[in-house]
C-alpha cells in the first residue's frame, strides 16, 4: 500500500505547517509564546493548573513522537503509552540507583527506549499499514503484563528494585534547580521544546524528504534510491528517544510510578487525540496534549465525570477520520475563517437592508 | 471522491450531533433515576435527620467552614459514593445549625490514580479552595503520594484508606482497617474454623507484598501454612485461578481473597460453574465482598460458604438512633449516593460524624490549626458502625479500627456470622500500634 | 518470555513441572478459555471478510448489550430470554447504525482508517457505558445462564453447558459462516464487496443492501457474543470492551482471513495460558501468551507471507 493511509484528502506540504520559517514573524511569535509560559504562566495560575501543564508538556513530546510516526511516515502505533513506560520505567530504576544528574538520567532513558524501541521495530518494519499497528498493540499488551507483574521501581533493590512490602514509599527525586512544581514545569517545557526542536530539524533535512516520500509512495520511494528500511527505523528510533525522555520527565514530575497507570488502552486513548490534535502539524502534538491533560484538570475541577472525556475522545476519532482528517489544528481556523465569514457576510447583508430601509 | 466527501459530510455531522444528543439524554436519564428512586424510599425518616445539628431546622449562615478530599473515580475503581455520603452528613448538618452557626463547604477532587494528578489536587484543595481540614478521603494512591505535604502543613486527615501509608503514618488515620488487616481478619476467622492450610490470593497492585506479610504473620503464628498468589487484574480466565487456588488450599485448607467486588464475583461463581466449591473447608474475602450486590449475585448456593472480614456493623435490620439518622440522610441529601445502604456510605457517614463532632469542640476561629488540632484530639469517639471507640492521636502510626465483624452470604444478603473480634496481635504491625497506643494511655 | 515451545525445557529444568494429575483440569478451563478468545475472534474475521473492517467495537458493541440485558432483567424484572434477545437486537441495530454512517463514509479508505475510526465507536460505547452503570456504590454485576447451573463433570471439574455452547458458537459460527461465505450468492456478494467495492457496484450487486445486511449480521453475532463473554468472563464494560485485544491475536494468528486457523489459534492460547497457571513462578506472566503468540506468528513465522501482506494492502 502507498503508506499515506490516514490522511485521506488532505496532503501535507513537505515542511511542517505552522513552524515553518518563511519570516522572521513566525520564530519571534514562538519565542515570545514561550517566553510567555515559561515566565507569565506559572505566575497566573494556581499550582494545580502548573501541575496540569506540566503534564501537557511531558504528553505534547509523546503526542509529537506518534504523530512524527503516523503523520511524517505514515506508521501508525498503536503502542505508544507502552513505549512511555518503558522510558519511565528506567528513568526510575536510574533515579534510584544512582546519583546521576538529571539530564543525564534523561538522555540515558531516551537512549535505552530507542534501542528497545528499535529492536522492537525491526522485525515489525516488515509489517506496514493494519499489520503494524496491531502487531504495535500486541506488543504494548505484552510489555503492560510485565510491567503489571515486575512493578516500577519503588527505592527497592536487585535488577527490579521494586519492593513489595514497603511501609513507606520514597518519592523520586528531581533536578535540585526544579525541585519547586513550577520550577519543574519550565524545566519540562524547555525539555519539550528542544525535542520539538530535534524533530524539526529532522523533518526539516534529508530525513524528513525521505520520509515524505516513503508516505506517498513505499515503492517509489525504493525506486528513487532510498533506503526505506533504514529511514523507517530512524524514524521508530526518534520516537522511542523522545517519548523515552518524556518518560524520564515522567518519572520526576509524579514522583511516583504504578503500572496501573499504564493499561494497554492507554496507547488507544493516545492515537485517539493524536489524530484529534492533527498528525500534520508538529503543533497538533501539543493539541494533542492539551486535550489528554488539560481537559481532564478542567472537567475535574468543574466536577464532571471523566467517562466523558472517553466518549468525546471517541467522537473525535470518527469525526477526524471521517471530514477533517488533518485534525483540530487544521480543522478550527478553518471553521473560525468559515464563520467569520458567515458572520461578515450576515453584518454585510444586514447593513445592506439597513440601508434599503429608512 | 471529493463529491461523495461533501456529500456525506451533512449525514456525518447529523450523525456526529445525534450521537452527543443521546450521550445526553442518557446522562439525564441516569441522574432522574438515580434521584427518584431516593425520593421514593419515603420522607418518614426526614424528622430523624434533624439532629444531627445543633439547632434542628435552622440553616446554618456564618462563613463556611472548608473541607476537602480526594477520592479515586475511574472506571472499575469508583470510590465516590463515600465523599458524597460525606457531603449529605455535611448538607444535614448545615440544615440544622451547622458548626455553632458556620455551614462547612466540602469541596471534592476526583483522581483517575495518577500520581501527579492526586498531588495537584492536594494544592488545589489548599491554595484554591483554602480548606483547613482533610475528610473523607478514599484512595489507592493518595496516602503514600500527599503524606510529606499534609505532614509539611500539619493536617491530619480523616479517611478511608487502601495505600499502607494510610495506617503507618502521623498524619493519617483511617475508619477501616485497609487491606492488610482486613485480610488479617479473614485469615483469622478460617483458622479458628480449623483449616489446615490458607491460600491467600489477591490482585496485583502496589504493595502487595505489605498486604500479604499480615496473613502471613497470622498464619505463621498459628504453624499453619499459607501460599500466597496475585493475579492481574481485570481477570479474564477466572475458571483457572480457581482451580489453582482450591488445588493449592486441599480439602481441610481455606481460600481467602482480596480482590475488588467484580474481580471476587467472577473468581467465586467460576468456582460454583467448577463445581469445586465444596473442595475446600471455606472460602474467605477481605471487606470489599461485603456487599449485598456479591451475595446476591452468588445466590443461595453460596449461603454460609463465604466468610466476609467486615469492618463497619452489618446495616441489614440495624437499629437505633444512629442508623436511623444514617438512612434518613441517605433519604433526604444522599441523591448523589448510588449505592445506597451498604459500606461505602457508611464509611462516609463515619468519618463525616466524627470531623463535625471534633470540629463542634473548638472555640474560635476554624483555620488549619485549630480544625487539625481537634481532628488529632479526637479520643474514643463512638459509633453504632465501628466496634470500638475511635481514636486519632499524635502516634507515628495509627490503625484505630483493628476490631471487626466477619459476615457470610445467606439467601442474597450478607448476614453476621461472627460480632465484634479483635485482629491478632500476631500481626507485627498491629502489636506496634497496640504498643504505641498503650504507652499513649489509649 | 514464555512462548509455546521454548517453555518446557525452562518448565522442566527450574521449575519444577507440577504432575499431569494437577494439569489435567486445567485443559478444561483452558478449552473454556479458548473458546472465549475464538467468539470474538472468530467473530471479528468474519466481518473483516464480510465487509472489510476490522470492527474493534466488536467487545464494546456486545458489552453495552449484556449490560441493557441485565439492567432489564434485575431492574425491569424481564423475562431473562426477552432481555437476551434484546442484547443480540441492540448490536445488530448499533453495528448497522455504524455501518450506515460511518462504514460508507470510509469505503474508500485504508483497512488501517477503517479499523481505528471502529475505535471511536469503542471509547463512546465504554464512555457511555461507565457513565449509566456505575460502580461508585461497590456494585458488581453478573449475568448468569441458566445453562451454568447444570453439566457433566470431567477429571473432577464441571464443565458447564455455558462452556459447552460457547466452544460449540466457536465451531458452528467457523463452520457455518466460512460455508455461508463461500457457497451463498450474498455471502459471495459480500466478499466480493470487502475486496473491492466500485468493481462489485458495477457488476450489478446491490452494494448498500448487501453492506447492511453484513453489518446487522456482523452486529447479530457481537450482541450475542456479548451475552455468552459476560456470562463466561465478567459483565465489566472495561474487561469485555478490552478482551478485542486479547482476541485480536488469535485473528491475527489467521491473519484477518482464515476463519479455521483463527479458531484453532484462539483455541492454543486458551490451552497455553491455562496451562501455565498452575506453575507458580511465571503464572502472572501467563496473561502474555495470545501477544506473545501473535508476535511470534506474525514476526518469525510468516516472515515472507508478511512481505506479500504489506503488498497486499493490509
């Protein structure tokens, strides 16, 4: 098949709408939106909102790893929310065990989740389209089964270090400069933000192009000389690096890690507002984000039941597959264009038969 | 292509509304239920909710008093029914005098087990909503993740707990007895029934290693020998785990579990369709099988075949003026309730009872000292629920329920088979709160 | 990891293997498993081949109809027949409902399209499901057959006619549905439909009739699978709404296609995971075995059938 599976009519242009440098606007507009959360937001909102938010940052890096994967190449995980775990999982064995620096627990997560990650994609790569993203699901079924029967590591000992009869759970530590929860919130969006960096600069080079081309054709893109298995697996690798550092934030951000956390739906939840949020854009990852952690803040502290955010999460997939297939990102200044000129033409008319009338 | 999209785009939107519309609709029609069935249960019982305030029928109007809890709402795991028992105590109370004049506001926070999240709530309900005490609380995780920060702020919160740190810390102190002692208790109730051997199977959660060295101890103490299992949960091959736990247990030996009711349902009637029920001397539960929805569900051919460890008084046929006052708040301000009589509400209605009693002694202004201060001064207060009075105390630990009932299923309902029983002292950690207690006078 | 072949060396060495006598029973209970896991995933390859979608609402769809049942059972107090009637109804009438909309809607698109967009329609049915029936009171629900109360004892252990008839649906549904597929004129016109929907339009076939009648067919067999899976596994929206996953491998071991290879896989899993509980020091690892399985299947075993797939367009 021609990988270009999930996007139906809507063809993405080869460089990331939205982060794209035609001026000199756009880049001051992002580093001053930046400048803006990393100083001005903390200070407005209450902790439970910080806390909220820093969240959102830690999901928008595994938001943008799925959708680098099903947007850029057109390979769809379905696997995704084990994959977190995993880089969150050593992240807490690492924070435990050693007295690394932070950022090097980070990176260390990153780089083990992309090796198991791409261990795991290798054979998988034979697979494309449906195969893939159910072979994905049967992995992360796999991988939520050991890690319900080992457990994240709670400060015990051994290769595990879970222990089972703690009185007393210890906390994970945090970086000495963002041990405060709005200190760890700059920390985690400027973390993010170097992610989406690192996947900018690879959407925006010879991978990127590559990766184009395999989505439009597989087969065409063998025939222009490119070597679709190794840009496949890079791509697998990058999503398991960022989504393993996402873990890692994970990890410092609770403090504490349960397996229950991570049931094997997780990851169905997570391509549900991936899609939602728009897999062209590299801004649908933080959409994305937004509505699998925001939200549920929101309609938590307005007491609604969460049960609704599964059915709305549900309505969306079929809606974005079904007409709006570049997502949320696309879709709403779209729908704004619309009915702002639906209500400038209503004021047009009106003031027409103003006039008419004396 | 692009015509057929266009085309089906106005069906798809129609389809897309229609599918919200009746989202809401059944949501209405969920809520008009749940509160006509209350409604319908009758008013008699309104009159003998008027005292529990001091001033009946005069509502209360000072500045409120803030209460907080979280409670864990997600599907499977839905602890809720306690904070809005919690709530209709309080709306009873705020009807009838209130605190010396002062209604007490209860702001709930739900938390669908994410560490992060129950943190974040904690804050809120300080920073936010500004309470000066913690009741009602209902959790898997928020004893052993908010424990540091109630310490840092020195708030003692009232709960009903399942995280050890519940029971093995300063700051908390809970009306049940959690898992651990409440699979204690059933470990005990079939050793005194004289089973050779325990099987003691529970689901993986955290700390299930904490929860099983109590039986262990238990078992130990009585030479007799106890394999101990987990399972993953939700269980899906309920037959094989069965037949697994009735090999292990052997004809004289007991199986005890600790699971939560739908996880237990299915484990035991697949042991009925095994017909391997009888193939052990008895069948135990910690307190979550206590719920007439179990032993209805499991029928008659179950009656006097379970043992259930209960740690509040069996509602069916209680009396006097507190159970009374229980169903008459569950009648008139319990709408939100949805499980009605059983012991989620209760465990609600006790620690509501005891956080207004404490908070009716303090003179003064309510802030997070003086309410904290009452809270951990509460000394042998008593209720029709529990077996012994209830204590708080400045203890490093506390687990001031460790006298409990044992029911078992008869015709469709939970019956007492066993009143008020002390938990051994075989457990390591209950003989350190008996000894941290006594060298406190309690 | 425990997979089918290279356990028992591991069983035998460091484990300690419990004696036959103690496995024996457990053959049963991993048959009556088995049979769980070919229901759904039986059910779900015939209507990939029916219509083309890999319907992952298939649990969802026959969960929301076991719990109508048993609201209008316990509540309503209606005749336990009638309410199952009612079940198997509702998810022919919910499948339909989406076949109408959305399965046209998404004719034109991906397996890969078509299988997420089913989905959605799981997380709404769940959403809606946990909403109505809740569990903050401690309930626990359960639907009983009166088929459980009576049956035949093997090996020590009663095998009740529930597990009889949900391992018989298994075999019957394989049988009957692979020949209806094969040897009727509509059972042809829908697969010729799920293959390719402008050629079979244009070969005269009444494409929307036949679509629905598959999809209220497919929705038949989810609803009345949804009766039998709550009766055997657990009446929990969650549990059954998930158990797809679980099925799924042994469909996938059939990949997508073969009804026959897909009961025989769901059978061997059933029979795998059973067997493995009774051996203490890997029983919480037993729940791995259909992924386990599937990704052997997929990955080593068809390594080249997988390469003609991904021409194929799977």
């Amino acid at each position: 098949m021609d990988a270009a599976s999930l996007e139906g009519t809507a063809r993405p242009s080869l460089s990331p709408r939205g982060l794209d440098a035609r001026t000199f606007v756009r880049p001051a507009v992002i580093v001053a939106l930046l400048a803006f959360v990393l100083f001005a937001l903390p200070a407005l909102l209450s902790l439970y909102y910080v806390d909220a938010l820093t969240q959102v940052a830690i999901y928008a890096i595994v938001a943008l790893g799925l959708g680098l994967l099903a947007g850029r190449v057109g390979l769809v995980s379905l696997g995704q929310a084990a994959v977190l775990a995993l880089g969150a999982w050593v992240a807490a064995r690492l924070l435990f065990a050693t007295a690394l620096p932070f950022p090097i627990v980070l990176l260390l997560a990153g780089l083990v989740t992309m090796a198991l990650g791409t261990v795991v994609g290798l054979p998988a790569l034979r697979l494309s389209g449906l195969y893939l993203a159910l072979i994905t699901l049967m992995l992360a079924g796999a991988i939520t089964v050991v890690l319900a029967t080992t457990n994240f590591p709670n400060g015990g000992h051994g290769f595990l270090g879970y222990n089972s009869n703690a009185l007393h759970t210890p906390a994970m530590r945090r970086p000495t400069i963002a041990s405060s929860d709005p200190a760890f919130f700059r920390y985690s969006v400027i973390v993010g933000a170097l992610m989406f960096l690192l996947a900018l600069v690879h959407v925006r080079t010879r991978p990127g192009r590559a990766w184009a081309a395999i989505r439009q054709s597989e087969a065409a893109a063998r025939a222009a000389g490119i070597n679709t298995t190794l840009y496949k697996l890079w791509a697998f690798a990058l999503a398991s690096f960022v989504t393993g550092v996402a873990g890692g934030l994970l990890a410092g951000s609770s403090r504490y890690l349960y397996s229950i956390d991570f049931p094997t739906q997780a990851s169905i939840t997570l391509l549900a507002v991936v899609l939602m949020g728009g897999i062209f854009s590299l801004w649908g990852a933080i959409v994305a984000a937004l509505l699998l952690q925001l939200l549920p803040a929101l309609l938590n502290s307005w007491g609604v039941s969460p049960d609704w955010l599964t059915i709305l999460f549900g309505i969306g997939v079929l809606q974005v597959l079904t007409t709006a297939p570049a997502g949320l990102v696309d879709q709403v200044p779209k729908d704004l264009a619309r009915v702002g000129r639906l209500l400038s033409g209503v004021a047009r008319r009106r003031a027409r038969t103003g006039e008419s009338t004396p | 292509m692009s015509t057929f999209r266009v085309a089906s785009r106005a069906r798809l939107s129609l389809a897309l509304t229609g599918a919200i519309g009746v989202t809401v609709l059944a949501g209405f029609a969920l809520s008009g239920t749940s509160s006509s069935a209350a409604t319908t249960r009758g008013a008699r019982a309104a009159d003998a909710t008027s005292y529990c305030g001091t001033k009946p029928g005069v509502a209360a109007t000072g500045t409120p008093i803030n209460l907080g809890t979280i409670d864990t709402k997600q599907a499977g795991t839905d602890f809720s029914d306690i904070s809005s028992m919690a709530a209709a105590y309080f709306a009873c109370v705020n009807a009838n005098g209130g605190i010396n004049g002062h209604p007490i506001k209860y702001d709930v926070q739900y938390d669908q087990t994410q560490p992060a999240q129950i943190a974040a709530a904690a804050k809120a309900l300080i920073q936010t909503d500004k309470v000066v005490g913690i009741v009602g609380v209902t959790d898997i995780l928020e004893c052993t993740i908010d424990q540091a920060y109630w310490k840092s702020l020195g708030i003692f919160e009232i709960d009903s707990g399942i995280a050890p740190e519940c029971w093995s810390t300063p700051n908390s102190a809970a009306v049940n007895m959690g898992p651990r002692y409440s699979s204690d208790g059933a470990v005990q109730y079939a050793l005194e029934q004289h089973a050779t051997k325990i099987v003691f199977d529970q689901s993986n959660v955290p700390g299930t290693g904490y929860i099983a060295a109590g039986p262990a101890a238990i078992a130990g103490a009585a030479h007799v020998p106890i394999t101990q299992l987990t399972e993953n949960v939700p269980v899906t091959d309920a037959s094989s785990v069965a037949l697994k736990e009735v090999d292990d247990a052997g004809p004289n030996g007991a199986v005890i579990l600790n699971f939560t009711p739908p996880d237990a349902l299915v484990i035991l009637q697949a042991a009925q369709k095994l017909g391997i029920v009888n193939r052990v001397k008895l069948w135990g539960c910690s307190t979550p099988c206590n719920t007439d929805f179990l032993a209805k569900s499991l029928g008659p051919a179950w009656n006097h075949k379970l043992f259930v460890n209960a740690e509040l008084t069996d509602p069916d046929g209680a009396t006097g003026a507190e159970f009374a006052l229980y169903r008459g708040i569950l009648t008139k301000y319990g709408s939100a309730v949805s499980g009605g009589i059983g012991s989620f509400s209760q465990m609600g209605f006790v620690e509501a009872k005891f956080a207004v009693k404490a908070l009716e002694t303090i003179k003064g202004a309510y802030t997070i000292k003086s309410v904290n201060a009452a809270f951990e001064g509460i000394k042998n207060y008593k209720s029709a629920m529990l077996c012994s009075p209830w204590t708080y105390g400045n203890l490093a630990l506390h687990i001031p329920n460790n006298v409990d009932y044992t029911t078992t299923t008869d015709n469709g309902i939970m019956v007492v088979a066993q009143g008020c029983h002390k938990i051994s002292s075989a457990d390591p950690q209950i003989a350190k709160y008996r000894t941290v207690a006594a060298a406190h006078g309690l | 990891m425990p997979g089918g072949i290279d356990l028992h060396p591991l069983i035998i060495g460091v484990l300690g293997l419990p004696s036959w006598l103690d496995f024996q029973p457990f053959i049963y209970t991993g048959l009556a498993l088995g049979g769980v896991y070919a229901l759904s995933g039986v059910g779900m390859v015939v209507l990939y081949r029916a219509t083309g979608v890999l319907f992952l609402a298939f649990g969802a769809v026959g969960a929301m109809g076991a719990l109508i049942a048993w609201q209008l059972i316990n509540a309503a107090g209606l005749n336990q027949w009638l309410a199952y009637l009612i079940c198997i109804l509702f998810g022919g009438v919910v499948t339909l409902g989406y076949g109408i909309v959305f399965g046209r809607a998404l004719a034109a698109r991906e397996p890969l399209v078509k299988a997420v967009a089913t989905l959605g329609l799981a997380l709404i049915l769940l959403g809606l499901m946990d909403l109505l029936w809740t569990s903050s009171g401690g309930e626990s629900r359960s639907i009983t057959l009166p088929t459980d109360n009576s049956g035949f004892i093997i090996s020590q252990i009663q095998v009740t006619w529930t597990q009889v008839i949900g391992l018989a649906c298994g075999v019957v549904m394989t049988i009957v549905t692979g020949a209806f597929l094969r040897f009727t004129k509509l059972g042809t016109a829908m697969r010729a439909l799920a293959n390719d929907r402008e050629i079979t339009a244009t070969l005269g076939v009444p494409v929307r009739r036949v679509e629905a009648a598959a999809w209220f067919g497919c929705g038949i067999l989810a609803g009345f699978a949804g009766v039998l899976l709550a009766d055997l596994v657990a009446l929990d929206a969650t549990t059954l709404t998930f158990l797809v996953i679980s099925s799924l491998a042994a469909a996938l071991i059939g990949r997508l296609r073969s009804i026959v290879v897909t009961f025989v896989a769901a059978i061997v899993i059933g029979l795998v995971d059973a067997m493995i509980t009774p051996i203490q020091s890997i029983t919480n690892y037993r729940d791995m075995t259909p992924f386990v399985l599937a990704a052997v299947a997929l990955l080593v075993v068809n390594r080249q059938r997988a390469n003609s797939l991904s021409r194929e367009g799977i």
